[in-house]
C-alpha cells in the first residue's frame, strides 16, 4: 500500500498552522478575535482548495486547537463555536475548487 506523501505533509502542515493560530490566540496581548477567525477560514479555505475530497479533516486540524486549549484550561466548551470557521472555510475552498471550469 503506498503512502500519499502529498496528503501527510499537507496534514503536518495544517496541523502547525492550526497550532500557530492557536499559540497566538493564547498570548496576553491578543485580543483581536476577528483576525483569528479570519485566519482560521482562509486556513482551512487553502487546505480544502488543495485537497477538497476531505475537507472535514482539514476544519479539525486547523481549527480544533483553540477550543481543545479552552476546554482543558478553563473547560469551557463554548469555545468548540470556532470549529464552524474551520468547516465553513475549507468546505469553501472545496466547493471553489470542484467548481472550477476544466480547460
């Protein structure tokens, strides 16, 4: 059986981002909620454009990172509201690139 490295490094990467975006919404200083969302849709929006067969894996690993820190630090589980920017970003770029006209 042979591994889809394109997939693995595409998963790494989405994770590391998912993670970066959460380490920056976690500092003191920070508190522009806005630019987190919108990071996190245009996140997830790249990664289900470059893959859209499975855009649920993408909205979990870009966007579960924020809530997951929330709910073991605080254990406020209002926060898994962010896991919709994640899937309606890349079921976004999804639909973008299945739509997309063949020439």
């Amino acid at each position: 059986m042979r591994a889809d490295y394109k997939f693995i490094a595409y998963l790494v990467l989405s994770v590391l981002a998912g993670v970066l975006i959460a380490w920056m919404d976690s500092r003191p200083g920070w508190d522009d909620t806005g630019i987190t969302a919108g990071t996190i849709v245009l996140v997830s929006a790249l990664f289900g454009y470059l893959r859209p067969s499975r855009p649920w894996i993408w909205a979990l690993t870009v966007s579960s990172w924020i809530p997951l820190h929330a709910i073991l630090s605080t254990s406020d589980f209002r926060m898994l509201v962010i896991m919709l920017f994640g899937f309606a970003g890349s079921y976004l770029g999804a639909a973008v690139k299945n739509n997309k006209p063949a020439n």
